[in-house]
C-alpha cells in the first residue's frame, strides 16, 4: 500500500534554532517527491520538488534531501523565524498514475 | 509562478442550502484541476478531478451527487456542495498541475450550521 508517514507530528522550536522534519515513504513507482508549507486556513505552497536522481535542494533557508534508496526524505529549516509557524506537508507522486500520496504533515511552531 | 484564484475564502450557510466555489486558473489553461477537501489536523484528501468539458471523476466514497463539478472552461471550474450538512464543514482546496506543478487556491472555509 502506497503510503506517506511523517515525524514529528508536531514540533516547537525557539526563534533562530534549526529543524529537521522527516518524511519515510513507500510509493512505488516513485516518480518525485514535494515538501509543501501551509498556513493554517490557506492552501499549500510548494516549497522543494525532487526527483529520483536528486539528493538534495534548497529554497533559501529550506533544504529537502532524498535518498531514493531508503524512502527516506528530510527538510531542514535553518534560523527558523516566526514566519515558519505552518504545517510541512510531504507528497509523493506515484509513477504509474501520477497519483499524489500525501502525508499527514508536521506541525513546526516557532515561539519567540 | 501560477496563480489559482479560490472563491470564497470562508462561507457560513444554513443546513440543507447548497453552496458553490470557484477555482480559477490564471496564467495557465487548466484542463484538469482538482479538488482536496481537508478536516482539521487531517491531511488533504483529493475529492475528484475535473476535466474541462467532460465529467469529473470522483474518488472512492464521494458522492458525484452531493458535490458538484463543472469545468465549463479551461480558466474555471466549479465545486457545488448540494443540500449541506454540518459533516460537510471543511476546508476546500483546489489546485492544478501546471507549467510550475501543482499550484494550490488559497482554500475555502466552509462551515454549515
């Protein structure tokens, strides 16, 4: 069964620290794999795309890596600011039929 | 990047009202857009995909009847809840895969009472 977990379910971090969220997959065929940030009561924004032969990518301080091996996938936040407070949502999009597998999210809040 | 235009953004109606939401695409002709729905603390759950000028497809367990779409042109497409029930308060989204993937609507808040 084609699925998506993501860790933490929720994660509090002071202002200026840094976070790792993860992503654990087992879509299969894999064709690539998105991290998208939603504020609460709007919709998702892309944030990093990747595709199989990709490790890693960076969207200013947001850095997505892959490994394709493992089915595994982080996004690193680097000097988090209030601005980061959403949940980050990981989707997988199936090969086959380009069907979007998405996980649950985790939700980062950044206290002052 | 493109640009998907949802509306309303919140909508309070009566039980048994139907209410109806518009994506529009713009920057990009879409002839498929898709409609999420999202219960709080739950992730997005694709509802159905519209195609411009043929029917939609409905995923398993949503009703074609309650919820209504049409994609009468490659800039809009409408999602109709018919006959509401306070089960049908969520959070709609809409989105399409264009020339940067999928762009999402801002979403629409619906509450019925």
């Amino acid at each position: 069964k084609n699925q998506v977990e993501q860790s933490p379910q929720s994660l509090i971090i002071l202002e200026g620290k840094n976070c790792t969220l993860q992503c654990n997959y087992t879509v299969s065929p894999f064709s690539n794999l998105r991290w998208y940030k939603q504020d609460t009561g709007r919709g998702p924004v892309s944030l990093t795309i990747m595709t199989f032969s990709e490790n890693t990518k960076s969207n200013g301080r947001y850095t997505a890596t892959l490994d394709a091996d493992t089915k595994q996938s982080s996004l690193h936040i680097t000097a988090s600011q209030l601005s980061d407070s959403a949940s980050y949502i990981c989707v997988v999009s199936e090969d086959s039929n380009y069907q979007l597998i998405w996980g649950a999210g985790t939700k980062l809040i950044i206290k002052p | 990047g493109a640009v998907v235009s949802q509306h309303p953004s919140r909508v309070i109606c009566k039980s048994g009202t139907s209410v109806k939401i518009e994506c529009r695409s713009l920057d990009f002709q879409a002839t498929t857009m898709f409609w999420y729905r999202q219960f709080p603390k739950q992730s997005l759950m694709l509802m159905a995909t519209s195609n411009e000028g043929s029917k939609a497809t409905y995923e398993q367990g949503v009703e074609k009847d309650k919820f209504l779409i049409n994609h009468a042109s490659l800039t809009l497409s409408t999602l109709t809840v018919t006959s509401a029930h306070p089960e049908d308060s969520s959070f709609y989204i809409c989105s399409h895969n264009g020339y940067y993937g999928y762009t999402f609507g801002s979403g629409t808040r619906l509450t019925v009472v």
